[in-house]
C-alpha cells in the first residue's frame, strides 16, 4: 500500500497528470472509471485565483465520484500563493499540488513552474510556507532541474520532504530539454533510493505502455506511476497497465463501438460543463487518439475537427460507428 499522508492508495497507483486544457471534470471522469486511482486538475494560476479569474475559479470544480482528487496550482510569489491555497481549501479537494515542473515560456518566464528550479531555496521555502498553511497534505510535481548541469533533484526531494511535502512526482527530464529525447528515469530512483526518503516518489514521463510502467515499477523501484500523454483521448490506459501487471496479457484493445461511446460522452459531459463552444473545440485534442489506428480516418477526422454543432459531431460519430464498426484496429494505444 501506498500513502500520500492518510490517503491510502493500491500498491502502485497510477496518478492523471495535471494537463492544461486536458484534466478537465470530464474527463478525469473517465479517467477514474478506467482505473485512475488519483487525479490532478488542470493546473491553476495562484495569481488568476486570487484576482477571480473566471477561467481559473472554473478550473477549481471537482466531484464526489473523483477523489482522491488534486487541486495544482502555480506561481511565484509567496503572498498568492498562500492566499490561492485559502481558496482552494473551500473546494474541499483531498490533496494540494504545487507545479514547480510546467517547462512552457509564458509561465517559466515569470518565475514560476520550472522556472523556480533556478531558485531552490525559494522552492524550498514555498512549499514550507504552503504546508503550513493548510491542513490538507501537500504534494509538488517537478522535473530533474533546469538544465542537464543543474541536476540537484535528490538533494531537492529531501529538502521538500523535510518541510512538509507529503509526495513528490518527478517528470524525467529538464526544463532545457521541454519534451524532447527520451525521459531520464535513474535520478527519479535516485530519489527513491535515498535512504533518508519516506514520502511516495512517483515517476512521470514516456510511461506509454504497460511495459514501461512495469518497467518504472520492477526496475527502477518507483511508488507509482503518472500518466500524461498516454492517456489523452485514450483513458483505457489505466486499466491495461493494471490488468497487464495482473495477468502480464494485453488486454484487447476497445473497439469502434467502444471509442465512439466514450468519444460521445466525453463531448456530452464537456458542453454541459463548458459550454456548447468550449466543450466542442477543447475535446478535438482528444479524437486522434480515440480513433487511432483506423485506416482511411482522415475525412471523419476532419469533420470532428471543424464542426462547431453538437448535431454534426455526433452525426460524424454514428457515420464512424457505421463505417468502420466491424475494422480491426492493430494493436496500438
């Protein structure tokens, strides 16, 4: 068993990454009905929060069916922060993450994400000022360091263990390499290996099949895996990474029937929770991977991509089920 302060969690527990414009109520929905034994928000701006951002205050909304569920959020100067915690709590969430991992300019350029992995002492003194702050279990999602000289992140884990943090999750790569080449797992277990460390230390990063998640389980020794990428339009991922360590077999892939249910209640629950415009145009990120693999998809793909009516997308969705509900997909997630 794994434990993030007095959440108990299954021996190896797959996390949902945080993912902008992705870990949406909807669909960490389907995620947790797939196997997701915790999951993050979308991540929040501290500063967004404390001016009432209504895109941010939205990002707050989390349901019973969810937990354990984290709320992320980001920032760089301490007063927000701590005051963007006094608002999260009232949301009740089971978890506080802070991202001090997010590689992308416009919040790096602020201080902020792995921009604070230039100033670890801030990072440090942050996540201590947080954890007093509030009484629910505060957890940091982060990367190796800033560039490939920086490398400090095994000092870094036990620094924000020894001030509170509950877990920590670790992206195996710098902000200098963004998303390129090939995530570095042997600092992450490093980081396990330490024999001053006790909180959970999660691994995050190419964890796209099943074998790798045994992979970052069996050698490299990790508690538990986050899943990102993977999972996007794909929230079948959790339960084949499960049922694969159970029986070491594949389990068969969904069929068309399959991904256009799910497709459909994805873009169902997101217009009631977005809107029709929003929930349309922010689910289109997910369709490559819900049809992956069907030969001849492009038209329907197009179609799914620019309709603007709720009609036409689920029109395109029967005419996908009719076409190509008897196609065998290859064996691709």
């Amino acid at each position: 068993m794994v434990k993030i302060d007095n959440i108990e969690l299954p021996d190896f527990p797959l996390l949902l990454a945080p993912m902008e414009d992705v870990s949406d109520p909807p669909f960490r929905a389907l995620c947790k009905e797939n196997g997701a034994d915790v999951v993050y928000t979308e991540f929040i701006s501290s500063e967004g929060l404390i001016r009432d951002a209504a895109k941010s205050v939205m990002k707050l909304d989390i349901y019973e069916k969810e937990r354990p569920v984290g709320i992320q959020i980001f920032g760089a100067n301490l007063d927000s922060m701590l005051r963007s915690v006094e608002i999260v709590e009232q949301t009740k969430p089971d978890i506080i993450d802070i991202n001090f991992g997010c590689p992308v300019k416009k919040v790096v350029s602020k201080g902020a994400g792995a921009g604070i992995l230039k100033d670890i002492d801030l990072m440090v003194k942050l996540t201590e000022a947080m954890v007093k702050h509030t009484s629910l279990p505060v957890t940091v999602k982060t990367r190796l360091g800033w560039d490939h000289d920086s490398i400090r992140i095994v000092e870094v884990a036990e620094r924000l263990q020894d001030v509170g943090c509950k877990a920590i999750s670790i992206h195996g790569r710098t902000r200098a390499q963004m998303y390129k080449g090939n995530a570095d797992w042997k600092p992450i277990a490093a980081v396990k290996n330490n024999p001053r460390m006790h909180i959970p230390v999660f691994g995050n990063g190419d964890v796209d099949s099943p074998e790798k998640a045994m992979e970052m389980r069996d050698k490299y020794g990790l508690d538990g895996a986050m899943i990102g990428r993977a999972s996007i339009g794909y929230p079948w991922f959790f339960n084949e990474v499960k049922h694969y360590f159970k029986t070491g077999e594949h389990l068969p892939k969904p069929t068309i029937a399959e991904r256009v249910k799910v497709a459909r209640r994805h873009v169902e629950m997101s217009i009631d929770w977005k809107g029709e415009h929003l929930g349309i145009v922010e689910t289109r990120r997910h369709y490559t991977n819900y049809f992956k693999g069907i030969p001849h998809f492009k038209e329907y793909r197009l179609k799914l991509v620019t309709s603007d009516d709720p009609k036409d997308v689920f029109a395109a969705f029967d005419e996908i089920e009719a076409k190509f509900g008897d196609t065998m997909i290859p064996e691709i997630g």
